[in-house]
C-alpha cells in the first residue's frame, strides 16, 4: 500500500478561515470533485462598518480513502499555516506515476477525465 497523499488548503482562499465542518469522516471512500470541508470567513465590504461572515466550500482534487484531518473543526487556519501543515491525509488507490495516452499504465484509468 502507498503512503498517503497530502493535501494542501488553496492559497487563494480568503484566510484566515475557520473550519466549521469536515463534510467526511476519517477512513471514508471520497471521489474526485467531492466536498471535503466547509469553513467561513470575514469579508470586509468597502462601505460597511462591520465585517460580514461568509461561508466556502473546498472540494478533494484526487479519490481515496481519507486517512486522517490535519485541522480540527472550529480551529482558525490562517494562510502561512495552510501553506505549512497539510489539511488533509488521503490515500490513493494508485497515484497514476505512469502515464501513456491518457491512461494510467499501472491501474489502466481513463486520466482524460
């Protein structure tokens, strides 16, 4: 078995952001496109005296299995943190290292999709 994938929070998101749901459980199936967690955030409208809390979502990039969270629910991330430490642990069926026209040559999966 291979060891587990890291996945990173985007550095586009509006940090600082706090976890408010993982949206899976650990040792779940989840696919690509999936919805991993959900989190919310201060927006600041230029006319407004105080910020607003908006809400995000940020979908899983790769299939697996997840093995464990690297940021509890409730826990504020800021943007260097996301950087530094992974959010998420996701092992992979196959990592697809070996590619030929558009499939993978270990597992034989379509890679066009």
């Amino acid at each position: 078995m291979s060891s587990p994938t890291e996945l990173f929070l985007p550095p586009e998101l509006p940090y600082p952001i706090k976890i408010t749901a993982h949206a899976v459980e650990s040792s779940a199936s989840v696919a690509r496109g999936a919805r991993l967690l959900s989190y919310s955030f201060a927006h600041f409208p230029p006319d407004a005296s105080e910020p607003e809390r908006r809400f995000g979502t940020w979908d899983s990039s790769i299939e697996g299995t997840i093995e464990r969270w690297g940021f509890k629910t409730g826990e504020t991330v800021s943007a260097r943190r996301a950087k530094e430490a992974p959010a998420i642990y996701i092992t992979e069926p196959c990592k697809h290292g070996v590619q030929l026209g558009g499939l993978c040559c270990l597992c034989g999966k379509d890679m066009t999709e």
